[in-house]
C-alpha cells in the first residue's frame, strides 16, 4: 500500500522523535512519518518529496513556511487551543498521542487537497464475504478464525451484519458503542468516520473488529445503498488491508452486497434440506443475472463437531486450534 508523507517540525528532538515513532507504529496510519528540527533539512526533503501534512510546532511558526508547498499544515499549538494560527487549523501539542492522531485524521478527511489521496492509499483493500444460506452451519465460527489467520500478515476488520450475532458472550466483551453508532455518524458527516471508528472498534485475535448491533430492526431499516456507501468509506478511511463481512439475511439485498466483496466464502451442509436451499440460492443468482458471482464463492462444509465442543465454546481456543489448521486449508486455494 502507498502511503502518504507527514512531517513534524518542531525545535524539541525527543517530542518530534517520540511522535513520530508512536504515530508510526500505529495499524491504522496511511503516512510515512518524518521528524525535523532545522528548517533548511525540512526544506530540503520537502523539495524532494510530496509532504501531506505538515506538523509544524507553533514556536516555529513564519512567513517561509508557506514556500515549502505541504498540501496540509496544522500547527501543535503550545499553549491554548485556538482554532486558527496565521490561518492553519491548530491541534493541542501536550496531549496524548492518540488525540493528535484523531486530529490529524479529522483534518486531513476535511482537506480537499488530500482527503482523495486517502481514499487512493487504501483503494488495495480487499473487501471479503462470509455467507451463507444454511443456519448453524459455523458461518461466524469460521469469519472470526479467518480474521485471526489474516492478521499475521495484514490489517483486518471485522463486521458482522446478524440479527443475533452473540459476540458479546463469545468474545467476553462489553461494548460503549456499536455499528449503529458508526452508521449515524457516517449518514451525519462522513468526514468524522475515520474517528468515531478509532473510538469504538475493538481488538480480538490481533484483528479489529466493530460491535455489532443489538437490534435486527436497526439492520432491517437501514437502505442499502447507505450500507455501500458506508464499506467504500471503511475501505477509504479505515486503513486495512481487508474487510471481512460476516452476513446474514437482515440486509434488505443481500446481492447487492455480495456484489462488493471479491472472496465469497459460503460455508455448507449436505443434509436434502441444506442442499436444497444453496440450490434456491443459486437459482436466484442466475434469474437476478448475478451469475458471475459464483465465480467468486468457495462452498465447503464444516464438521464442526470434529473441531469444536458445543457445551463448553472457547473462541480463544479454537481461532488457535485444530479448526485454525481447516481454515488454513480452505482459503488456501483463495487469493487473500
């Protein structure tokens, strides 16, 4: 993935360094990250190379700076808040380094100059599906495993779209907020997403994912064309390498997000009735001319119960056990 270009100038060494190294290390950051104390090197690199950002101390503040050509300079304001210096937006220097982070993100989803060339950094991310007609067939079992293996190797996010995912029991956690507080932002102001969403997802298994909703009504009444428009801003401000969708029959078109995702991964079983549905399922396909679709689906069934113990379910254990070794071998043959 390309990344963006932010520098932070400022006469202090060890809080440029400092910030810099922290802000690198983040999942999240869509910039590479360059520290500077003297004006002439930060010029110099800035005739080399296209800065987004520019962080620039407020001591540090002159005429000059306008010469180096940064797409976005906020000022790390030293002493009040204001909401302008010298007409650059400003951002509280002495706070923790997650609040400079929002704040930069905020600005730069803002910026007309950048905010595009975000969306261009994160254009690679894969946006997975995970679905199937069949019930209790270890749909969710199998999404959040996958969620684990990928995130040896890259940035994951997980969204579960269920009436009743019961991620608080099987994850053991308790949640502030959840994707329906991501989705009224996003409707608000899209620009502010990038935040809210540091501010509620949540961490399992080395993956992120979002809390998922408590109310099917919430999925049921939400437009489809809104649930689109809200993956392509996940995939543009979210900074991940891949997006994986556990879905379910709540969305009022199921198809049309199907169509989003490049890796269908659909989960089966071979008893009459479970054939017969996956055979309505694709008879659908082909009358909705969504054929090409299944070019995309990988079916496979899952013995669970040679995996898993319904009476005592650790999700811990199994994302690191056997049933990790099968979902190896299943996406093995995919492209993720």
């Amino acid at each position: 993935m390309n990344k963006g270009i932010l520098a932070v100038y400022d006469a202090e060494y060890d809080f440029a360094s400092r910030l810099v190294n922290y802000l690198s290390s983040r999942q999240d950051n869509v910039f590479k990250m360059y520290a500077f104390t003297d004006y002439n090197a930060l010029r110099e690199f800035a005739d080399k190379h296209s800065v987004d950002v520019l962080l620039i101390s407020e001591s540090l503040m002159e005429e000059r700076i306008k010469e180096i050509g940064v797409k976005l300079v906020l000022v790390l304001s030293e002493t009040d808040k204001f909401k302008e210096i010298d007409g650059y937006k400003t951002i509280e220097k002495y706070q923790p380094a997650d609040g400079v982070f929002r704040e930069v993100m905020e600005y730069a989803a803002e910026s007309r100059s950048i905010s595009g060339t975000i969306g261009t950094m994160l254009s690679d991310t894969k946006i997975i599906g995970v679905y199937s007609p069949v019930r209790r067939c270890f749909k969710t079992t199998f999404a959040l495993t996958l969620g684990h293996i990928l995130s040896r190797t890259k940035r994951v996010l997980y969204i579960n779209f269920e009436e009743y995912s019961g991620l608080r029991k099987i994850l053991r956690e308790d949640y502030i907020g959840d994707i329906s507080d991501l989705i009224y932002f996003y409707m608000q102001n899209k620009s502010v997403l990038q935040n809210k969403l540091y501010a509620i997802k949540r961490d399992y298994g080395g993956f992120d994912y979002i809390p998922p909703m408590m109310f099917s009504n919430d999925i049921r009444n939400i437009d489809m064309d809104v649930w689109i428009g809200f993956i392509n801003e996940i995939k543009e401000c979210g900074n991940y390498d891949a997006v994986i969708l556990d879905l379910s029959d709540m969305l009022s078109d199921i198809f049309e997000m199907l169509c989003k995702c490049e890796e269908i991964y659909m989960p089966i079983l071979t008893d009459f009735i479970s054939v017969t549905k996956v055979e309505e399922f694709e008879q659908v396909l082909k009358d909705r001319h969504k054929d090409e679709l299944k070019s995309r689906i990988k079916k496979f069934e899952i013995k669970g119960e040679s995996y898993i113990d319904r009476n005592s379910f650790d999700m811990g254990k199994i994302i690191s056990g056997s049933f990790k070794q099968y979902v190896e071998s299943v996406i093995g043959g995919m492209r993720v």
